[in-house]
C-alpha cells in the first residue's frame, strides 16, 4: 500500500489523480468556511454554478488541477 489510493488501484496518472483530490478537498472547505452565500459565489469566483455544484459535491476531476489551484487562489484572497 502506498500513499497513494489512485496509484494502489491502477490509474496510470495517479500522481495527478492525487493532486487533484486533494486541491480539490482544500478548496472545498476553504468555501464552506468563508462563504455562507453559496448564490454569490459564483460571481465572485469567476465561475459556474454548476462547478460551485461540483465542488459541493466532491466532484474534483472535473477540474484540471491548474484550474483548482487558480481558484484557490481566488478564495484565499477574498476577505
């Protein structure tokens, strides 16, 4: 067993499986902690509701892990 759940199930791009996992998972709690206007948000990022829905929902790989780390990005500077 590794460290790595994509590389112990096969997937031939498991590193970047991984980084998006878990870029994804931190973006998703940094939203849950600034942001209780779900609505807004999307305005505010630049982006869809539909990927606020992704997110939401754990939905990482819908997302390139360039695009997670601009949105980070985009949250950690919102005050």
């Amino acid at each position: 067993m590794s460290h790595n759940i994509f590389a112990d199930l096969g997937f031939d791009n498991a590193d970047e499986m991984l980084v998006t996992a878990e870029l994804g998972l931190e973006l998703r709690l940094l939203i849950l902690r600034k942001f209780f206007d779900l609505d807004r948000l999307p305005a505010r990022l630049g982006v869809t509701k539909t990927e606020i829905l992704a997110l939401e929902n754990g939905d990482y790989f819908c997302f390139c892990s360039k695009r997670l780390r601009e949105l980070l990005a985009k949250v950690k500077e919102e005050d």
